[in-house]
C-alpha cells in the first residue's frame, strides 16, 4: 500500500517482533502498511473516535486485512491489557493529548519502545517522556508536503541530557543533515522576527528568546 512519507518513516522504527498499539489510528493506513509489510506482526489499531473506527474497518476490508488488525474503540491506553503490547506508536497528535495517553503509569510499565511523532511542543515532549523513565534511542526529521516533522523512539533507560540537547534532539544533533539545517534555520529566523515584535517591558520573554537564538546561531549554519 502507498503511504505518506511521514507514516513510512514512523514505519522504520518498527521491527515486526514488535507488539504494537497504535493510539490513534484513524484510517489505520501505518497498520495496514505495517501488516502488509510483516504480515506476522501483531498490531493493535484504536483510537477514540467512532468516526475514525468505522473510516479504520472499512480500509481495512478494502486490504482484505480483517480480523488480522485488531480495531479497538477508546481513549488511548485503556483499551487494552499491557502484556497485549510493548511498542506504543502515536503520530498526529498535539502534546497535551500525547501526555495525557502516556500519564497512566501502570499502562507503560512493560513497554520496550515508546515511537512518538507529535505535532506540537516537541521540547516538552521529550522533557516529559525522560522524566517517565526513557531515554531517546533514535530520531529523525522527516518533510512531507513541506512540513518537517519529528519522530522520536524512547526506550526505558536513563542518559543525561544537557539543554541543547533537549532542544535540538540528542541523535539529530550527532547527524546535522540538511533537513537539520532548514528546520533549525526557520526557527531562528521566526524567533529573530518575534524578539523584534516584543515590548521592551517584557523581560522575561526577551531573555527566552535571545537565549533560544544564541543556541540556535551555535548549532545552525545560516544560508548567506
Ligand atoms: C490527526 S489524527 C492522526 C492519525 C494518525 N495517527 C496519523 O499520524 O496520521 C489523530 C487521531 O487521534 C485520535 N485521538 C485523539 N485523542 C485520542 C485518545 N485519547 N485516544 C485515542 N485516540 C485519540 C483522533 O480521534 C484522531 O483520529
């Protein structure tokens, strides 16, 4: 089946050992990708809406996949028992939804890999999944319809991260790429543009961007 770069790329994090529980699958296209690609792999496809469900089944019949994806309506992690699965994928989503998934501890006690591509806040994102007891394994920047995304792979472990780190992305950081490059050069010039916008009374803020643009200038080769 064809797929959005963005989903194949989340696809290549995944090993067809893996138990995987997908948190919001909407059309379920990863799963029906991911059966295709191993047809042994056990996948879990859920997600809250009824709407989305039904949209699942029905490209899932269109595969042929039925009964061999397993669909499952509901809120995130409480659809299923933690020994039915060890890799949690949830892509599309914006961080506060992705915390709330992830806040039930008993639910990740036994996962082996956590593969998360958020929309928004990725900062956070992977303050907040260190603190639960990760580490970041793996990363890459992948662009799809000229919008770059991030997909992050946690495993249970402990490493220590600097500032920077939490900020550019420990892996991205050891392979600066061109994408590495673009993504971190838009975000330079859109803090520049803000820092200008700013009242001068607002200190506080002033400060959080000059220090954000002073790290990007260190790590960001600037097009001339
Ligand atoms: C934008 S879609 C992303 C679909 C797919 N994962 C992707 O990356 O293309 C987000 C999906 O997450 C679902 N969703 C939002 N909150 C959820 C939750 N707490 N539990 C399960 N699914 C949720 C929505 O219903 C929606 O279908």
């Amino acid at each position: 089946m064809r797929t959005s770069k963005r989903l194949k790329a989340i696809t290549e994090f995944i090993d067809e050992n893996d138990k995987i529980i997908d948190i919001g699958c909407d059309h379920a296209l990863l799963d029906i990708y991911l059966k295709e690609e191993y047809p042994n792999i056990n996948v879990i496809a859920t997600d809250i809406s009824e709407g989305a469900i039904k949209q699942a089944k029905r490209s899932i019949q269109r595969h042929n996949l039925d009964e061999k994806i397993d669909v499952r309506i509901g809120d995130g992690l409480t659809v299923a028992d933690t020994e039915e699965y060890d890799t949690i994928v949830i892509s599309g989503m914006g961080f506060y939804t992705i915390k709330k998934i992830l806040s039930n501890q008993e639910k990740i006690k036994n996962v082996k890999k956590i593969i998360i591509q958020s929309n928004t806040d990725i900062v956070k994102l992977r303050k907040y999944i260190i603190k639960l007891g990760y580490k970041i394994s793996r990363e890459k920047l992948i662009e799809d319809k000229d919008i770059i995304y991030t997909i992050i792979e946690f495993i249970p472990g402990v490493e220590k991260y600097d500032y920077k780190q939490i900020y550019f992305g420990p892996r991205l950081m050891e392979n600066k790429d061109e994408l590495f490059n673009d993504y971190y050069s838009k975000k330079l010039l859109k803090y520049e543009n803000l820092l200008l916008q700013l009242p001068n009374n607002n200190i506080v803020s002033k400060l959080h961007h000059k220090k954000l643009i002073k790290i990007l200038k260190e790590e960001v080769k600037v097009n001339e």
